[in-house]
C-alpha cells in the first residue's frame, strides 16, 4: 500500500486542494493524509469530507511529539512548518504496514500523469529522493541542496524508520530558513543520504519533479498529452514560486516566465483556473475562512507592483486566467 501525507495552512489550503485532485485523477483509490497547520484548515477539510483524504490536526502530531512542538519557542512559523516534514512523515509511517510506503508531497505539486513508471524504478528501496536537477550554468547546486524536498518515498522497514528518525532528530536541532554550516532549512540534509545510508534510491524519471529551476534543462513536448519530459510523461510539476494576484491573474515567477507560452499556458493557465475551483469549494465548505487569493484592491496594487518587478528584470511573469 502507497499512503501520501502532506501539510499546508489556510494559505496553502487551494493549493492543497489542487493537489488532491491531481492525486484523486491520476492515483486511483489515493490514500491523502493531511497535516492542517491551522484550524480554519482543519475545520473546512472536515466539512468537504472528500474521500481519500484524512486531516490531521496539528495538535495531534504535537501530542505525539512533544520535542518538536518544544521548538516553536526559537523558530519563525515558515521554520517550524520546516521542522515538521520529518516529523509528520515519520508519524504517518508509524501507522502504515510492514513494507508499505509513505509518500511525502509539498503542497504546491500537481500531477499531470500515474506515478506508477516512478515507484516501478524505486523498486525495493527503502527511501527515494528527487533531484533538484539545476541546469548546470545556472545554479550553484550547494546553494540549496543537491535534492528536493518536494517528493520523498520512506519504506515502512528498518532502514526507512532509520532515515527518517536521523532527519527529525537533526531538524530539531537546527531547522531555520538561512544557510550556515552546509545546512538549509529541512533540505540539505538529504545531501548526505546516499553516502551514509544503503538502500536510498536517487530517482532518475525526467518527468517526476520538472519545476521552474530545472525546465531548461530538458526537451519537453508541450504539444503532448501529458506533456513529455525528455519523451517521457510528466508525472508531476512544482509550482514554486506561483502567486494568485487576483481571481483572473496570476505570476508565475521569473523562472517561469522565460517559458515558450505555449508550455507556460499549459502548465499555469490550468493551474491557476484549478486553484479557482479549489477556492469555490472551499468557500463553500466553510464562509468566512480567509481566503489565499486577496481581495480586488489587492490584486490590482499586485498586478501594478507585479509588472513593475517583471519591467526590472526584461520580461513580464504576470498572466490573465483565461475565462472560460
């Protein structure tokens, strides 16, 4: 059995939301376990009721784990939220069988296609990871780590529980947004993993983590369907670095604004309009939660300071949702 767990606050809740439909549409029968960092979160997940997905509150993971919520007292709330990754992972593969996996996913991914090529070349490993995959003259892969956060896999065996534990125990230690001693939030931990534990797998499918930073660096067939990544299909996609600005405007970020627009269109047009669902769903679910998308007046000051930044660096990363 394959069980997916992820988190996010009522900031993340659409993306969140996204996610899970992509899971609902690709994975069939997907088990989603949810970790709400707050309880506007928690109560409109509850009252969506959406099969295949379980939320957590995270109450629930601090009673189980007293030592991590000792660490909100020295750690920003973006920190702590860092902090948690190991530990919510790890408290969901305690409660998974013997040799089933945990699957854990940021919030802001959507898939495009079955992940099931990417776990037949995990195989019988205890632990998969994702490269991040920086096309080489353009980052410094030691900046931010060799591996991203986004996809992990954790086998429920001695060597999964072992990795995992050796995470969290580090993240409590020292788990902050800044780079210091070879460390960077909850990330570059995972540099170490291959040399220091047998049986962690580097995931090598093209289409499993394409994201704003890595693109250039392959062929993808944007006239595909699914879209193609080096003539593979493209599992799933990381939005970082996307921000609504409005109910019908969107930036995609700098990275994602040199894209051809054909392929920004296919990947950001149709995420933007299914954050838009995921909103009207939610606000359904429960009135008056604060919503992730700002009010009118803000959009407008965002878009005008939006272009102004796209103006600064050659190129414009703001976008219309096509209506429709």
């Amino acid at each position: 059995m394959t069980v997916y767990c992820t988190y996010f606050d009522r900031h993340y809740l659409t993306r969140g939301l996204t996610l899970y439909a992509s899971l609902v549409r690709h994975v069939p029968g997907v088990d989603l376990r949810v970790l709400c960092l707050d309880d506007e979160t928690h109560r409109v997940l509850t009252r969506l009721a959406l099969p295949g997905l379980d939320p957590v509150p995270l109450s629930a993971l601090e009673r189980a784990d007293p030592v991590l919520r000792a660490t909100r007292s020295d750690r920003t709330t973006l920190e702590y939220y860092f902090t948690c990754t190991p530990a919510w992972t790890r408290f969901v593969l305690g409660e998974v069988g013997p040799d089933d996996r945990v699957v854990y996913v940021d919030a802001d991914l959507r898939f495009f296609s079955d992940p099931a090529p990417v776990f037949d070349e995990i195989g019988e490993a205890s632990v998969a990871i994702t490269p991040h995959r920086f096309p080489i003259e353009d980052h410094d892969p030691g900046v931010f780590g060799v591996y991203n956060v986004g996809f992990l896999v954790f086998r429920h065996d001695a060597m999964g529980h072992s990795v995992l534990a050796d995470w969290r125990t580090r993240c409590i230690e020292w788990c902050y947004d800044s780079l210091e001693d070879e460390r960077f939030a909850d990330q570059k931990y995972l540099d170490a993993w291959p040399g220091r534990f047998p049986g962690v797998h580097v995931i090598r499918h093209p289409g499993a983590g394409l994201a704003p930073w890595n693109w250039r660096g392959h062929t993808i067939g944007f006239d595909d369907d699914p879209l193609t990544v080096d003539g593979r299909p493209l599992v799933f996609y990381h939005f970082h670095g996307f921000r609504m600005l409005g109910p019908w405007l969107y930036d995609a970020g700098v990275a994602a604004g040199a894209m051809p627009p054909a392929l920004r269109g296919r990947l950001y047009r149709s995420y933007a309009a299914a954050l838009r669902q995921a909103r009207y769903a939610s606000d359904r679910a429960l009135r008056g939660v604060a919503r992730e998308i700002p009010h009118r007046r803000d959009g407008i000051y965002n878009y005008y300071t939006g272009l102004l930044r796209s103006a600064l660096v050659g190129r414009s990363t703001v976008h219309l949702v096509r209506r429709g």
